[in-house]
C-alpha cells in the first residue's frame, strides 16, 4: 500500500501588536533526537515552511532542548519571505566520519545559500565529530615529520554561510569540526557574538572562523581553541572589527594566507582590539605567499595580551607549506599596519618579532607603540627579525626593533 506523505504541520503563531511570529518545531516535522535517526528531511521541511512564511515579521526555526538530532550534510537555501530565526537549544550532530558521509557531499556540512536576514542562536551545541577526519592518512601530522600519505584528503567544513546578508550567530557552542568551523563566502553584514569553538590543539585545519570576500564583519565576546587559526581573513575582505577575543590554544589570529598560485588578494580596514591570546604557535599574524598581488593595507592590532606565544607579532611574505617554493619577484603589497599595546609573554625558541617581507615590494609605514613583549622563562631578550621592513617605533618597545628601516629606497 503506497502512503503519500503527511501534509507539513501549521505553525505555532505567536502575535501581539508590535510582532508577529510564527515558530515551526522541528520535531513536529518528524525529528525524533536520539542521536541515532537521520532527522535531516524534518529539518529540511521546517527550513522550508518557515522561509516561506508571509506576512509576519520573522520566522523562528526552533531545535529545542534536551534533543539530540542527527543531519547529514544538506544546504538550506534562500532567499526567504521574512527573516529567519534559527533557534538551537538542542544538540546537532553530524555522521561519525568519513565511512558514514554522502561521497558526494565533501565539502561542507550544512550551508546556508542565499538568505538575506539570518539569525542562528541559543545554549545549544553544534559538534562536527571530527575526529576520524582528522586522523586521514593525508593529513601532515598523521605521516613522517609533518610528510602527508596518499589517499582522499576533502574534509568538510562545519557552517558554511555564502552569498547572505545581515546574518548573526550568537551564544552557540561550535565543537570538534573534520576543518573551519564557522566559514563566510560573499557575505556582508555578519555578526559574530559570545560563541564558543573547540577542538584538540592538534586538530589539522579546524580554523575557528573564516572569512573569504566579506564585509562589514563583527567578532566579538567569543572564545576560541583550535588545531589552526582562531580567525583567518582571506581575500576580499574589508571592514572587519574582531573586539574582545580569547584565542587559544591555536595558531593564532591570521590574515591569509593570501596570494596562493599566483591569486590576487585585497585585504582592508581590519581590526583587532582587546583580545587575549594564550599558548599559541603565533599571535597577529600576515601571512602571503610569493608570486601573488594585490594589497593588506589600514590594519590595527591594539590591546592585545600574549601569554606564552611563540611568535607573537608575524608578516611572512614567503608563506610556504612545502618548504620548497620557488622565488617569485611579485608579492601582495603590506603596509599601513599598526601594532599597540600589546604586552605579555613569549615562547624563547622564535623572536617575538618577525617581519619577513619581499625583497621586490617592501612593507611600509610598520608602526608600534607601547609594546612590550617578555620571554615566558628566563631573562634573556630575544632580538626580533626584520627583512625589506620599513617602519618606526612611536615609544620604545621591548624588545626594541631596530631593525626597522627608516625610510624608502629612493627617499
């Protein structure tokens, strides 16, 4: 006997005379939580009604508590009719690695496309279960001194967001993603509020956020350890505030890599204020690869606590992951960068500052003040490392950088 499917549930409405919302429970769609049921359709069928709603002010897609539902990877798309609540007080879990993930579906786990008006929010728990990922036979720490092994090596990234407008998440707990965690592609308007991100520290490419051709982008009250970089700027960003961050264990807050294969890559108007970052491979970090163009220019990094960093303040311009890339004359143009106030402790086995920039384009106008940075043990001062950098100290930093040059060739 063929039974054609249940009609989708009415919503729960909710009105008064400033707001109406509609709320649509996953769980009246079908999901049942135990962890073990594929609740991916249910959830898929409440996306669906709830951005298709109209006439009320938004639309609240609520995961409750005391759940646990399972869902495989899927895209839950816009544009929508109203803006779209998304309400996680429950617990989300993804299949239990690469064995249990659609062939075809490698790239990302759940991705919102397209959604114009978006808030993911709650106590809830969103946990990629990645470990089995992580221990690929391709990953560098997994084959003889950081070698990689042959095999399939796409590991998905946790959220994905791309081309969406005036999207936040606010209060979630991200865990244990198979790579990013939290990724935007061609977004603009994006909050980021008092979440938290966890893996292993020896979790490969678990970045905590990134951002790739994104603007007007806040980050803020949230905390963060990872296996790589707490927040990662790629290309095409601008406009970026990142206030009040505590990062670590991590590699660290990066801009880039940018450049990679020749790439182009413009990077402005980034901010980093009143943030810790603790037992981490490196602090505020620029990081490009030879033979790329373009340009990271008006960047403040201030207010910033290191606690036990091996490398506290970086620019690399010969970013390589295989220890054998060739020379290239051409490189993305750094300057305009501001380092202040920023004090606390360094691991001894790296300087604690290191501007490493191209031979054929300089970095220019590298400015300090007030920073003071001190070896985590002993009393010996490491003296920092400078390459083609241009720049001044506006007060005596500790150590102090001398190694700056004063002016331009050709001044």
């Amino acid at each position: 006997m063929n039974l054609s499917p249940s009609p989708a549930p009415n919503p729960a409405s909710y009105d008064d005379s400033d707001n109406a919302l509609s709320i649509f429970d996953v769980t009246s769609f079908g999901a049942i939580g135990d962890c073990t049921t594929d609740d991916t359709s249910a959830f898929k069928m409440a996306w669906d009604a709830a951005c298709m709603s109209r006439g009320v002010d938004s639309a609240l897609l609520l995961v409750p508590c005391t759940f646990c539902f399972l869902v495989k990877p899927t895209s839950f798309n816009g544009p929508c009719g109203t803006h779209l609540e998304l309400q996680i007080d429950g617990i989300i879990v993804s299949p239990d690695g690469p064995r249990s993930w659609p062939w075809n579906y490698k790239r990302q786990w759940i991705m919102f496309y397209r959604v114009n008006g978006l808030s993911i929010q709650g106590s809830g728990v969103i946990n990629g279960r990645g470990q089995k990922w992580w221990n690929l036979p391709c990953k560098p720490h997994k084959g003889p001194n950081g070698t990689t092994q042959p095999g399939p090596c796409d590991s998905p990234v946790m959220i994905r967001i791309f081309q969406s407008s005036k999207v936040r998440i606010k209060g979630l707990s991200f865990q244990n993603s198979a790579q990013f965690h939290v990724r935007f592609d061609n977004c603009s308007d994006v909050v980021v509020d008092s979440v938290i991100i966890k893996a292993p520290a020896s979790s490969p490419n678990t970045d905590g956020i990134h951002i790739e051709n994104t603007h007007n982008v806040q980050i803020h009250d949230s905390e963060i350890s990872n296996g790589d970089d707490c927040i990662s700027i790629g290309a095409g960003c601008f406009n970026v505030d990142i206030t009040n961050v505590t990062c670590g264990p991590s590699h660290g807050i990066s801009i880039g890599s940018l450049g990679v294969h020749n790439s182009s890559a413009c990077v402005s108007n980034i901010t980093v204020t009143d943030s810790t970052i603790w037992n981490s491979d490196n602090g505020v970090r620029i990081k490009t690869w030879q033979g790329g163009s373009g340009s990271v220019s008006k960047i403040v990094f201030r207010n910033i606590q290191m606690v036990n960093v091996r490398n506290p303040i970086v620019i690399d311009q010969y970013y390589c992951q295989t220890k054998n890339c060739a020379n290239q004359t051409s490189a993305v143009i750094i300057s305009d960068v501001l380092y202040a106030n920023i004090r606390g402790t360094y691991d001894l086995r790296s300087p604690p500052i290191h501007f490493s920039c191209s031979d054929s384009f300089p970095c220019t106008n590298l400015r300090l003040e007030d920073v003071e940075l001190f070896p985590s043990k002993g009393q010996l001062l490491e003296n920092p490392f400078c390459w083609n950098a241009y720049g001044s100290m506006q007060t005596i930093t500790i150590p102090p950088v001398y190694c700056l040059l004063e002016e331009l060739p050709g001044c």
